[in-house]
C-alpha cells in the first residue's frame, strides 16, 4: 500500500497540536472581545401559538431576514404558517431535543471564537466581531448548516451533532464526516476566510488553485491555532499522519505529471474538488489533496518569509511569487 501508517506520526500529528504552546501572545489575548452565542433554537422550539412565532419573528428581525429569508415569503401569514408547523412537529422537536442536549454548553465554542475575533482585531483593526447564534434547522428546512457574514454567524447545530444523530444530513459519508461538533467552529472560519483572501481570477491554473485554498486554511490555523489540522481539512488522524509522511511523494505526483500549471477545469477539480479520495495518487490518498498541499506551500512560505504578515498574505494575489518564495521541495521518504 503506497501510504503507511507510522505510530509515531499518528503521535505527533494527533497530540502535536494540542493546547499546549498555542495560546495567544500576550497582546493579543488583551484585546477585548466577549462571544455570547445566543441559541435562538430553544424559544423557537418553545414557541405553541402562530403568536408565539409572531412574536420570535419580532424579536429577531436581522435574523429572520438574512437567514430564514422572510423576504423571499409573499406576506407574513406566509412566513409565520409553515415556521409554526416546523415548531410545532415532534419529528422535528426530537431533532432538536438531540441537537440541545449534544450542545447543551456550548463555552468551548465561545472560547474559540473570541480567541479567533480576538486574532483578526489584531490584524484587522477595523473587525467588529459579529453577532453568533445557533438554530435547529430539520437538515435545510429552516436554513442552512452555516452562515457567515460580516455581522452575523449562524451555526445550524443539528448538522454537527455527529455519527450519533438520530437525522443526518443526506450526503455521502466523506461529507457527513465533516458534521462533528469539534469542526463547526473551523468551518465557519473558513467561510469567513473569504473575507480576507483575495484572488487573482486571471490566474486559473491548479497551482493557483492550490494556494488560494492553502490561504484559507493557514488562515484558519492562524486564528484558531490550538485547533488540530484534522478538524480543519476536515481528515482523520491516519489520513493526516499518513500526507505528512508521504509529502514528499504527493509532490513528486504533480510534479512529474506536469499538473502546477495545468489549467483544464476537470483535472484542477480532480485535486481540488469534493472527492473521497484521490486514486490518482492512490486509492488511500484523501480527496481536496491539492488544497492540503497549497497548505504546506503557504507554510513554508510563511516560514520563509516570517516578516510577511496575516493581512499582506491573505492580499497577496501573485501565486507565483508564493510559490518562489516558499522554496517548497519536501523529499521523498523511504
């Protein structure tokens, strides 16, 4: 099998992110930010009358616009009808009696998000951190698993209750792996990665590709940075212990078949795309592999280039002269 599992890479890449070392310099945890998730779910739940919903409707205006979507509704008997209906349906109330008790506290994800808020007021002075909320969505009745603006953070917590879940979301099981309750808040800062990364849409090749994405997720290493590669990309320890021992070989893979610069839509996607693995390299090799090493190219370059900070990054639209600048060769181990 070309990927082995070592117990000594499986060590240091499952325990070697951990809390120890990675707390936040001392003039960044001092800025001042304060998370509340509100958990909009239990009143919405709790709701017995159309009143009820009228009156939660009235209550969360900014909410109910931006991510129930009132305004796509003809009228407000039109919106308030099938709210009461979903509120009211015990297959629903199971699912979200599942959901509350799963995040019954939900004060790790406060702490990560301030810690994450905290980091880009430092490197964003003019960031105000949104406002965070969580809802029981019945898997994309009532919304979607996540949404992030530049005011408003939204977590659809029935989406991330795990492999335990009375109701999961139809998808195939490499994108059900990504519904846990330790990637929800990675996700999210995904997501508001877009924010910040600027793209050079001139530049279409897979090497460009790469390192976009390998933007985004040093991105969210760097504002969540005790949170483990694995619940950022979204693969399991063995799959991550497994590319850093085999770096070396994935690399050899783009590089002797002449893809950095390969510009065709259907062999980008074949290493950027949603896939549960990547046979090209071979049948263990995760999917999004390309987006991984991107990763490890921006790494390096950051390594490299330890003046070069968040912002300049994230601004940076020249993939060429990241890519120069990381000198990023890892060799090939026996």
């Amino acid at each position: 099998m070309y990927y082995r599992l070592l117990i000594l890479a499986i060590l240091v890449f499952s325990f070697g992110c951990g809390d120890k070392g990675c707390e936040l310099p001392e003039e960044i945890a001092k800025i001042p930010v304060e998370v509340q998730i509100e958990r909009l779910e239990k009143p919405f739940f709790a709701a017995d009358t159309k009143a009820d919903i009228a009156e939660f409707i009235k209550a969360n205006p900014y909410f109910t616009e931006q991510y129930l979507q009132q305004g796509e509704y003809p009228s407000d008997s039109a919106f308030i009808n099938p709210l009461y209906g979903l509120a009211t349906n015990p297959a629903l109330d199971s699912l979200a009696q599942q959901a509350m008790y799963t995040f019954a506290d939900m004060e790790e994800q406060e702490k990560q998000l301030e810690g994450a808020f905290k980091v880009l007021k430092y490197n964003y002075p003019e960031f105000e951190a949104p406002q965070v909320k969580t809802f029981v969505t019945g898997l994309g009745t009532l919304g979607n698993d996540l949404y992030v603006s530049d005011s408003l953070i939204v977590f659809g917590i029935d989406y991330f209750i795990g492999p335990e879940a009375k109701y999961r979301p139809q998808a195939y099981e490499y994108i059900l792996n990504r519904y846990e309750p330790g990637k929800m808040v990675p996700a999210a800062m995904l997501l508001l990665s877009n924010r910040f990364n600027d793209t050079n849409f001139a530049d279409r090749t897979l090497l460009a590709e790469m390192i976009g994405m390998g933007k985004a997720y040093y991105f969210v290493k760097e504002v969540l940075p005790c949170v483990p590669d694995s619940l950022i990309i979204s693969y399991t320890d063995k799959q991550i212990a497994d590319v850093f021992h085999n770096e070396g070989r994935i690399w050899a893979h783009f590089v002797e078949k002449e893809l950095l610069f390969d510009k065709t839509p259907f062999n980008i996607n074949k290493y950027i795309g949603e896939r549960p693995n990547t046979p090209e390299i071979d049948a263990t090799a995760p999917g999004r592999i390309g987006a991984w090493l991107g990763w490890q190219i921006v790494r390096k370059y950051m390594e490299r280039n330890p003046d070069v900070s968040l912002p300049e990054l994230m601004a940076e639209t020249d993939y060429r002269k990241i890519f120069d600048g990381s000198k990023y060769k890892p060799e090939k181990r026996r």
